[in-house]
C-alpha cells in the first residue's frame, strides 16, 4: 500500500553542510501495518516522514501509495490522504477557533462550519467523549485554551476523522507528561486498530516500540538497518531490541530521549 523504492534525500548537496539523510532506502507496507520506529538523534526518522508526506521531493527513488505513484505529487495533495501528528502539540489545529469548529474542519464534510448540523455536533461530542478528557462539554471554547495533552489527543481525531490512507505520527506523545502521553496512547491505539489505518509511528520510548503495532523499524545513517515483525518481534524485549540495534548498525542506540522502559 505504501511502496518506497531507493529513495535518497541529500540536504545541502556539494556544501560543507552536506547530510545525506537517507540513503537507497526501500519499505513496503502492506494495508493495515502499524510501524513503530526506533534510531537515534539524525537517523532520518523525521526525514523519511518528511518524504512520504511531500515536503520536499527525493533526489531519486519512487513513492507510491494505495497503487498510485505519488513520487511528484505536492504536499497539499498527499495531505488529502495522509494524516499526519508532530511531537508539538501547537501543531495541527486552530487555536483561535472552537472545538467543534476544527472538528468541522477537519471532518469537510458539511463545508464551512457555519454549517454545523445538529448531527455534526452530537457526532463530534461522542469521539471527544473517547478521549475521556471532558472536551466534549468544552466544544464551543477556543482549542487554545487547551492544554498540550488535550491539544494533541484533539489532532488525533482531527487527523483521522475521516480515516486517511496513511497516518504518521512523529513522537506524538513526548512532549506530554507520562499520564496524558499514555491516554494519548491508548487512543491511538483504539482508533488505528477500529479504522485498520496504516501507521507509521516515531517513538523514543523501547517498550511502546514493541507494545505498539505488528512490525518494529530501526533506522540508523538515514538507512533501515533491522525490520522485525511476526513471531520474531512478538517475544522480543527492550534489551533484545537494543542489541539487535546494535548488531545491525554497528553501533548503540544514541537518542538523547531514549526511554527504555514507561
Ligand atoms: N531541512 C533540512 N536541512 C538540512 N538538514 C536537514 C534538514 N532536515 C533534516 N536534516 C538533517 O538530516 C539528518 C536527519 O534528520 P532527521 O530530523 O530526519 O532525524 P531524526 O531521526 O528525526 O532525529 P531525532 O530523533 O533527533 O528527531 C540530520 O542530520 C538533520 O540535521
Ligand atoms: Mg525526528
């Protein structure tokens, strides 16, 4: 569903700040996959998002998604199907309008919110009645008054209001604090398994890299250097993983958010 093929991203090329951020690299996912990611500080985990998502085009390779080649395709286009979080929860909604008016948005359904049906509204209230933060008596307040856990948890439905063809989430929970970082969690979780939304997800923290999902990506020099899913990855633990990092990059884990465990 998602096919990247010898994609390579070089910032800066014939400069002394040249970074070859991704090199040659190939991933297939299938339809349903739910990625976490793992490597350390400059892996190119953020830049292979950036890749997929279109802000900018590779320098070689080809990108398809769902059958379509995409390789060209501007951002505001890919935006259509990808959705997409960032570990700033300041990102993604409006915070000078209403709960129910970015959830209105985000849903594009009934046009402009002025439209908002009475049914919009009641759907609106029962996924944030999911989030179990009490937002959904809070519709008609500016998103920023929020607080960041809220914020994020609020793009979350926003991003996947309508189920889009890919989600990726960069560290979406790590600038919350444990408790709301984990109900982000959980939500995610909930709304990626019901809509079988292919995931790629950017984590730090060891345990939620093999809790979370069917397939587990380490990345290390802008290259993929271990790929585990099925039966191998179901009875790994953190130090398993660590020393898999290890074997296949040559080198230890170094991000200086690693968590190792909650
Ligand atoms: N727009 C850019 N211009 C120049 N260099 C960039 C740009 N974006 C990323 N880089 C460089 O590419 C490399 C990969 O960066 P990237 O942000 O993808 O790493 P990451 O794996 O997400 O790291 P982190 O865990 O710290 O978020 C880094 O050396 C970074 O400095
Ligand atoms: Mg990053």
């Amino acid at each position: 569903m998602l096919k990247l093929s010898h994609i390579s991203k070089t910032f800066n090329p014939g400069t002394v700040n040249e970074k070859k951020a991704l090199t040659d690299l190939s991933l297939h996912l299938r339809q349903g996959d739910f990625v976490t990611i793992i490597g350390s500080n400059g892996a190119g985990k953020s830049t292979l998002f950036n890749a997929v998502a279109g802000s900018f085009f590779t320098d070689a390779g080809s990108i398809e998604l769902g059958g379509r080649d995409i390789t060209f395709q501007p951002e505001f286009k890919r935006a259509r199907v990808i959705g997409r979080l960032f570990q700033d929860p300041m990102r993604g909604s409006a915070p000078g309008m209403t709960i129910e008016e970015n959830l209105a948005l985000a849903a594009g359904s009934g046009g402009w919110f002025s439209h908002m049906t009475k049914r919009d509204r009641e759907r609106f209230r029962d996924r944030l009645a999911l989030l179990e933060m009490g937002l959904e008596d809070r519709m008609r307040q500016p998103v920023g008054l929020l607080s960041g856990g809220q914020r994020q948890a609020l793009t979350l439905l926003m991003a996947t209001m309508v189920p889009p063809q890919l989600l990726l989430l960069d560290e979406h929970t790590a600038a919350l604090d444990p408790g709301t970082a984990e109900k982000v969690l959980k939500i995610t979780r909930q709304i990626v398994e019901e809509n079988r939304i292919t995931t790629m997800m950017v984590t730090h923290n060891m345990k939620q890299a093999l809790d979370l999902g069917n397939r587990t990506l380490m990345m290390d020099s802008g290259k993929i250097v271990l790929d585990v899913s099925g039966e191998e990855r179901a009875g790994m633990t953190v130090d398993d993983l660590l020393e898999r990092f290890r074997a296949g990059a040559g080198k230890v884990l170094d991000n200086d958010r690693i968590l190792l465990s909650d």
